[in-house]
C-alpha cells in the first residue's frame, strides 16, 4: 500500500492565492488531485498544508482527517515531505506518491501507470519523465524515508534521487502535465485556458 502525499504548504506569492484552490476543470487543484490518486494500491491520502491551512481546510474538499499542517512550511518543501514522512505509521506503506500542488494536470492513468511500474520493478524511486526530461508526482520507497528525513533543506528530496541514481526508474508519458509548473497567474491562464 502506498500513500498518496500532495504537498500545499507554500506560500503561493507569485500567483497571490492559494493554488490549491485555484480552478480547473470544474474542481479545484487540490479535489482534482484527490480524485486521480484514489487507487486501489492507495491506502493512505495526506495533504501538508502551511501558509494558506485554514483556507484550505475551510474550503472542505478534503475530511480532517487527511489534513496534516507543517508549522515549518517557511523553511521549504522537504520540510512537508518530511513531516509527512513522520506522519505515516511505520510499515504502513510501501512507499509515497508524492503529487506538487502546482503541478495539477496529471492524470489517473498516469498515476496507475507509476504504481504498477513500481510494484513490478522493485525500484525504491520512479519518476515520470516527458520528452526525456523528468517531472512529477514521484514515487518514494518506504526504505528511502530515513534518507529523506536526512536530506539537506537547501537541496531537498532531489538528494535523494542523486543519492540513489542507479536506481530510479524513468517512465515515459506522453502527458505534458508532469513538466508543467502553475505557479503564476500567467502560466495558469496561458495553460488552463487551453483545456
């Protein structure tokens, strides 16, 4: 069983709201994540929310009980990684999926497409990559959660990648989305406004 983590602690100051709830496709980013990593191999759903938590959680598009809040969002991403690493109950999962507020346009095939290429690879990390270059959500072993929690905040879980780069497993995708950064109100309309 793995867990899906969606990180949406940032301060969200370029697009000047929180991109959780910025729209897309009739949902919010952060319902459309939900509802693409609901998968039978999914066990556990957590979003680590910081800066914009309560209206988040006021927005009530996920139960409480998913919600976890990193009071250190300020000191960057890993630190949400981090916390929901510390969140999860040893050996209650196989690994994370960990999904980026920002990089919403993913879909459920694609999610399914990592969990299988993870369970039938054995490796502890796989990533998407489009036209070569690699993107998100990414999947993390469970035994690279010590690794994680060690990580230097200035470089983050990408430590890890390069850390154990004989082992990550690259699965092409034809879906754009995984490279795709929405963290501006132009890249936002310039993208969205095309679906």
């Amino acid at each position: 069983m793995l867990a899906a983590v969606i990180l949406a602690a940032g301060e969200s100051r370029r697009m000047g709201t929180p991109k959780a709830l910025l729209p897309y496709r009739g949902k919010t980013f952060l319902a459309h994540l939900l509802e693409v990593t609901r998968h039978p191999r999914i066990g556990v759903q957590r979003v680590v929310v910081g800066a914009h938590a309560a209206e988040i959680r006021k927005a009530g598009v996920l139960p409480e009980s998913s919600v976890l809040e990193n009071p250190e969002w300020e000191r960057g991403q890993l630190t949400s990684i981090q916390a929901a690493v510390r969140n999860l109950l040893p050996g209650q999962t196989d690994g994370m999926l960990l999904c980026l507020v920002d990089h919403p346009l993913i879909s459920a095939a694609l999610v399914d497409t990592l969990i299988t290429s993870f369970y039938s690879s054995g490796k502890p990390i796989v990533l998407p990559t489009y036209r070569r270059k690699r993107g998100h959500p990414a999947i993390f072993s469970s035994t690279l959660y010590d690794d994680l929690l060690a990580a230097p905040l200035d470089v983050g879980a990408r430590a890890v990648v390069w850390q154990h780069a004989s082992e990550v497993l690259e699965v092409p995708t034809e879906e754009e989305g995984v490279m795709l950064n929405l963290n501006d109100p132009e890249t936002y309309r310039r993208i969205v406004g095309q679906e």
